[in-house]
C-alpha cells in the first residue's frame, strides 16, 4: 500500500501527515499525531469515544479514513481549553463529577459541544437524545446530563 | 488498498468499472468502514465520491428536490424547505444511528447498502423517490424499490454509482410519514417498519397513497393493497382496518432475536394505521 498525504487543519494549525489509506483518522490522531484524547472504545461508530468535528459536523473518528482529511478543518478535544482556562463544559465537568474512569469524557465533551452549538438551550431530552451515541459505564448519564445543563446556561450568560 | 477522491463522477465509474479486484464507493462510510473493521470486507479500491461537484448539495427545483448521494444525513434537517415538504423522509433518515452517524451517514449509502431494515428506504419509497445511476456508459433512473435486489444486495452493475436521489415536488394537500418499531428509544435498528404518503381532496378524501413496510421482506415492499384499502376513505375505522390487514398480509418476515414472523406481522399493520393517520394530519384532514 502507498501511502496518501494530506495536509490538514486540526485545532486550527495546519497539519500534513502521511498515512495508510485503510487508516482509520482515529488511529492517526493517536498514533502518528500524539493526539491521544480521542479514544478507541468499540472502533465501530457505537460508543463515541472517539467524537471528533469535522468541518462543524461531529462524527467517530473511527469511522472516518485519515485520507479524507486533505483541506478539511478537525476540532479534538485537545483543542477545546483556552491555555489554562478550561471550556465551561471541561469545568462543569468537573464540578458535577460528571466522570468517574474517564474514558468516555472527551467524546462527551466533543459531542456536548457540537449540541450546543447547534442548541444553545436544549431540554433535558434534547441533551439525552444529542448525546446517545456516547456510552458510559461509570455515571449512569445523569451527572453528565446536569453538567451540559449548568453548561449550557454558563454559555448563554444566564 | 487503494485510496481514491475523484473530482468527477465519470472518474469514479472509471475507477471502479476499471478495477480487477473488490472496489467500494465510500461516501458516509458508516458501513464499509465498520465491515471492513470486521474483515467482512478487504478492499482492492475505495473511491470515495465526496470531493465530486454536486455530491453534498441538496437542490430544489419547480420538480422537486435532488439530494447528492454524499449529502450526510444531518444536512436534511437543515434544509427547511425539504423538512416541510417531506417530514416523513427526513425523520425516516435521522433516525439511523447517533449524531456522529449522522454526521457521515447518507440515504445513498443506506439505499445501496441494502438492509430490509433501512430506515430511509421505505420512506423514500413511499414518497415516490427515483435515483439518478451514473455509470461508464451513462446514465439511467430507476424508482428506489426497484434498487434493491436482495438482502445486502442491489440491481446496480460494476462501474455504476448513485449520484443523487430526486424526490417529486409536494403536492397540495398531501403528507408522509414513517414509524418503526425498536425496543428503545434510539440508537436501535427496525423489527418492523412503515411509511405512508397520501393526498386529499377539498373534502378529506384520500385520493392517492403509497405504503411501504420495511424489515418484513428480504427487500422493502410497496404495498399496493395496502394503499387501495386508503384511495377513497377519509381515514375512517374501516379503512384503517383494511390498511392494517393489507399491510400485514403482505409481510414474508424472518424470525430473529429481534421480532418473531407473528409480531412483526402484527406489528406492520399497526404501524401502517399510525403512520396513516399522521401523513393524513400532516395532509390536513381531520
């Protein structure tokens, strides 16, 4: 196989890499960028571990090839603090103890952060429903339900 | 593997038709990539239509609409114009998996793909849909029941590709809808599923209808009874009892860990009386 290049904006830096074709974008975030924040959970577009936005639309990192990545703009969790200053929802987090392993919190928040974008003041059933294509064992969903609710209100300046 | 991005559509049906081993279109990629995880799939080629001019745009026209076979699902929803005429199609497609899936997944793909529990198919039947096929030697339309030709299966030849799915202009006085049973809210794949598309006249009488069931057949069907049993009702009790009754007449389902033959025939039919009465509301009859 030959590889394919692609040069590419991620958190707003421009990137080139050089990856397999059957690649996954997940495994080259991880393994050729040291972008490690997105994780592998299921590899199958079902857990949402890997939730990364491409071009304003949020989508598993799994199920996309790193060679369709030529001139598109990726936004990761590495990139969603400010410096030191984490994002309201990073905060919120945190507050309401809204993770207990870990494992799933950057897909949650990625995907939080695309509904909110889109919905800046969603119902509670909005967030359940915008966020179930991210599993967590560990919280049973309700810390992370209240945590994109107090966000959310934070963001507008309510 | 080969990975390509044509600019043309042309490009792509030379690609593929050229190819000597296992070549795949990749637009959304929400399948391939997940059988191609499983090793059901090892491709010698992926030609992915993206990059093609047209590919991700919705177009409305005095005709109606022609949604690019890449359009991610996602988009619908965004496009006013196309929610109203066809709420019933687009909450058919935005059904299909999570956020992220819709993100990437296309009603192309979905059709190509060729689940008889794909949630858009139906629907898109039901509305009367064709899709444009473009292939080496040009191209031809076909109706979107007419694509699939078997379970995991469709009509399409080497070399051939969807470029766009042409849904008609509304007519006056009109709605479709879709419903699908699952045993949870979301995230889940059809047992049985149903959608409608009717008109009425000044006085609520359904004057034209199509019914389609999905995850009862090795293909979805066009119930043509099922719409004959609605043509010159107003909805009334003994019509929707026909339309049940033709619905579930129709239905050649599998037994599975997901539904039995015996619920999903029942299940058909009641979801074909739902589906009805919200595409007659939607139609504005009462």
């Amino acid at each position: 196989m030959s590889a394919v290049l692609v040069k590419t904006t991620i958190n707003g830096d421009t990137v080139e890499y050089a990856c397999q074709p059957d690649e996954p974008l997940l495994d080259v975030l991880r393994n050729r960028l040291g972008l490690t924040g997105a994780k592998e959970g299921c590899g199958t577009g079902d857990c949402g571990a890997c939730s990364v936005i491409v071009d304003g639309r949020l989508v598993c990192s799994c199920l996309v090839l790193g060679a369709e990545m030529d001139g598109k703009t990726l936004e990761t969790i590495e990139g969603m603090a400010d410096g030191d200053k984490l994002h309201p929802l990073q905060q919120q987090f945190i507050d309401h103890a809204a993770l207990q392993c870990g494992i799933c919190t950057p897909g949650f928040l990625i995907a939080a952060k695309a509904l909110l974008a889109k919905n800046p003041d969603p119902s509670e059933e909005e967030i359940r429903f915008g966020l179930a294509g991210n599993l967590c064992r560990c919280t049973g969903y309700d810390k992370i339900v209240r945590a994109v609710q107090a966000a959310a209100k934070e963001m507008r300046g309510a | 593997m080969r990975y390509e991005s044509p600019a043309t559509t042309k490009e792509a049906c030379a690609l593929l038709a050229k190819e000597k081993g296992s070549a795949f279109v990749l637009a959304g990629g929400t399948d391939l990539l997940v059988k191609m995880k499983a090793g059901m799939l090892e491709p010698d080629l992926v030609v992915d239509i993206k990059r093609i001019k047209g590919m991700r745009e919705i177009r409305k026209s005095a005709s109606g609409f022609v949604i690019g076979a890449a359009t991610p699902n996602a988009a619908l929803s965004e496009n006013a114009a196309l929610l109203k005429a066809w709420p019933g199609v687009v909450e058919a497609a935005q059904l299909i998996g999570s956020k992220q899936v819709q993100g990437r997944c296309t009603m192309a793909g979905n059709l190509c793909n060729a689940s008889p529990a794909a949630d858009s198919v139906p629907a898109l039947v039901a509305a009367g849909a064709k899709v444009v096929v473009a292939g080496t030697k040009g191209k031809r339309k076909l109706a979107v029941e007419d694509v699939p030709a078997g379970v995991g299966r469709t009509v399409l030849k080497r070399g051939e590709i969807i470029e766009a799915i042409e849904l008609p202009a509304k007519k006056a006085k009109s709605g479709d809808a879709y419903l699908r049973f699952i045993p949870r809210t979301e995230m889940d794949i059809a047992v049985v599923s149903c959608a409608v598309n009717l008109s009425i006249d000044g006085k609520g009488v359904i004057t034209a209808a199509r019914v389609a069931l999905g995850a009862v057949a090795p293909t979805v069907l066009l119930v043509k009874e099922a719409a004959k049993a609605l043509i010159g009702s107003k909805l009334d009790d003994a019509a929707k009892a026909k339309l049940a009754a033709a619905a579930s007449a129709a239905c050649r389902p599998i037994d599975d860990k997901r539904g039995t033959v015996e619920f999903r025939t029942d299940v058909a039919g009641v979801l074909a009386r739902r589906a009805a009465e919200i595409a007659y509301a939607r139609a504005g009859g009462k």
